[in-house]
C-alpha cells in the first residue's frame, strides 16, 4: 500500500549544497546589491575632517516630509533648506550636505518615493528639487 503526501527528496540539493561549499559564510550571509543603491551619489568632500552634528540630524528627523494629500512639498524644502543653510564646513560644498541629510527628512509615501529613485540618478540638488 502507498501513502500519499510523502515527500521523495530530490538530488537537486546535494548540488546546491556543492555550489555552496566554494563560498565563505560571509558571502552567503550577504544580501545582493546589484540593482539596489541610493538614489543620491554624494561627490568626494575635500575636507579632512567633517562630521554632521547629531542635534542637525535630529531637527532633520523632527519636521519629515510624508507626502500626505496636505503636505506640501514646497514649504518642506524651504525649510529643510533654512535648516542646512546654518552649516559652513570649509571645503564642503552646502548641496553636498543637503543631499546627505535630504533622506533623513523623508517619511511613509515621501520615503517609498525616494527609494523608487533609479540608483545613482541624482548627482546634485538641482536634480532632486
């Protein structure tokens, strides 16, 4: 008599089990990246010592963008902008710093925006706003 419902294994896995045996556990354990990235490519600073203070990037945090029908964008960059412009590092263009904080500021449907962004598409301020 068979019983149905039992599972036959399948050779498939001893392949796979092959295939793996040529990599290290920190190669299997890393997730892909291809395809993936941020969306904003910040250039090279120049300056030898930078740091973005941890208060900035809590005010950044305190007033995000949602994205909701009665946000509006233009108010949010104004002061996002108004915020940034605070900043004077030598050798560290302000664009550079906004764009570093800019993702920081976004929340919900602004957020899932922002991470629909081909990688590496936008290069300056100019082609986020």
């Amino acid at each position: 008599m068979r019983i149905p419902n039992i599972v036959e294994p399948k050779l498939q896995t001893i392949t796979e089990i092959i295939l793996m045996a040529d990599r290290t556990m920190e190669e299997l354990l890393q997730a892909p990246t291809e395809g993936y990235g941020e969306a904003i490519v910040i250039l090279e600073i120049l300056a030898k010592i930078f740091e973005i203070k941890t208060n900035l990037l809590q005010l950044v945090q305190a007033n995000k963008f949602h994205g909701r029908e009665n946000d509006n964008p233009h108010t949010h960059i104004s002061n996002f902008k108004r915020m940034t412009a605070t900043l004077n590092y030598r050798d560290v263009p302000n664009d550079a710093i906004k764009l570093m904080l800019f993702p920081y500021s976004l929340e919900d449907r602004a957020r899932i925006w922002y991470e629909k962004e081909p990688p590496n598409s936008i290069l300056t301020w100019d082609d986020l706003v």
